[in-house]
C-alpha cells in the first residue's frame, strides 16, 4: 500500500511510515570499553528518544527492527541481556503508553519468547487498542522470509475454509503482520552497513533507503532530520514516469 504524504509548516514531506534497522550498539559499547549490553540498553534509551520525537513531528508509524530470527546465534548472556531489556521497556511502555498516546504492537514469532514476555505483549496489544495516533512497531524474533511464508500459510488456511477470495498483493498484504498500516516511506539504516537483513522485505518494495555511518545508540533527532530532508530531495515514481 503506497502511503500518502503530509506536509509540515516548514513545507517538508513528512513520511507516514519510517521503519529503522538498529544496528552498531555493539560497536558503541565497544568504543566505550563497555559490555555489548550496555550498547543494547543505550540503543533502547535512543528508540524512545525518537519515537518520542517521530510522533512530535507527525510520523503516524515507526517500525524497528529489535531482534532477528539469526539473533539467537548471539552468546546466551547477550540475548539474556536484550530479553531483559524488552521485558522492563514492555513494562515501562504499560505504565505510560495511555498517557502518551502511543500505540505499541510487536511483529514477530513471539512463541519463542518467555511466557512472560508473551503476557506483556497481550497487554500492550489491548491497551493499544484504545489509543488513537502514533504507532510504534518492534520487530521481535522477526524475518522477512519467515513473514511471507506465514502469511502463504495463513492464507492457504482461510482459502481451504473458503473464508479467502482470489490472492491480490492488497489482499496478501492482510496476513502480514504490518496489515492495515502503510508500506514505509523512508527506510533507515545506521551503523554503517548496506544490507536489508531479511527486514520487511514484503513492505519494502518500493521505500526509500537512507544509510548512515552514525551508530544507533548516537541517532538523534537531528540524524532523523537529516534522513527526512534527503527523502525530500528523492523522487519517488512508484515504477512510473516523472509528472
Ligand atoms: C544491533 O546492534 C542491535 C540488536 C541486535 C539489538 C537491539 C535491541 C535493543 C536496542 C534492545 C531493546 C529494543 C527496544 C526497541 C526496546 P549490534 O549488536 O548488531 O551492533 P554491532 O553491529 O555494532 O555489533
């Protein structure tokens, strides 16, 4: 789904939907003689930071990518770390989300997590239905392959039951965990790297990329500026011709 765009006072774009690879935390704990854990939880103090400020300047989605289906590969003391940080974020997100006014939903296979994990997600998912505006979208245990191969399942499903009409790329689109939110306007990846990493490559197809060398946990809301000034500057043609 192509999203439609708003304007600011300043006359500039604002994307509906940004979705942001984390990455570098490891490398700025490093930098900082620190464990990688302590990058994880500077990178999770960033994506409140910019969620915060996403949600100021009229972003309706913002979409990160917090821990791949490859992330278990980390050592255990690592992912124990990260699993900790989403568990007090979660809670945190529970206390002040109404008060915000922020929306939280979780894509992924959440059936790995700890049951208590999962008990938290469910409550944000109720809460969240509450609440209008900003929504922020954490990518846990998440692919881009496994996403489209559960939606074919999904819908294989629903049409053996004959609760599924013909398949359309609008229609697939509904079993994808981002159903009903637009495609990202503005895909960002800092820390340096060239790469998708499996990151919604269903929703991706025709978002513009902007690479930065900046690591995530220094991302600030200037970085994001200067990522939405360059989405101003590109022109997006949808695979047609310039008007
Ligand atoms: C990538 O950096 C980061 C991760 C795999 C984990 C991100 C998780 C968090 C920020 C914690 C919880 C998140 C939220 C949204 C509450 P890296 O470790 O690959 O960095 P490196 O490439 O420098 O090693």
């Amino acid at each position: 789904m192509a999203a439609k765009i708003k304007e600011n006072e300043a006359g500039k774009q604002i994307p509906r939907h940004i979705a942001i690879i984390l990455d570098g935390n490891g490398r700025w704990a490093k930098k900082r003689a620190l464990p990688r854990k302590a990058g994880h939880l500077a990178g999770s103090e960033t994506f409140r930071s910019i969620a915060t400020y996403c949600k100021e300047i009229g972003v309706e989605y913002l979409t990160v990518y917090a821990f791949s289906t490859e992330n278990w590969k980390r050592p255990e003391d690592e992912v124990k770390g990260i699993m900790k940080l989403l568990d007090k974020y979660l809670h945190e997100a529970i206390r002040d989300m109404q008060k915000k006014q922020i929306r939280l939903k979780v894509f992924g296979d959440v059936s790995r997590l700890s049951p208590s994990l999962r008990e938290l997600i469910a409550r944000t998912d109720e809460i969240s239905q509450g609440i209008e505006g900003f929504q922020a979208n954490v990518c846990i245990n998440y692919g881009g392959r496994a996403e489209i191969v559960r939606a074919a399942q999904r819908y294989a499903q629903d049409y053996a039951q004959g609760k599924a009409e013909e398949l359309t790329e609008e229609s697939f689109s509904d079993y994808m965990y981002s159903a009903g939110i637009p495609d990202p306007d503005l895909l960002i990846r800092p820390g340096g790297e060239y790469r998708l990493s499996n990151f919604l490559l269903w929703q991706c197809a025709y978002s513009e990329f902007y690479y930065t060398d900046v690591l995530w946990p220094d991302f600030t809301p200037e970085d994001l500026d200067k990522a939405i000034e360059e989405y101003n500057h590109r022109d997006r043609r949808f695979g047609g011709v310039k008007k």
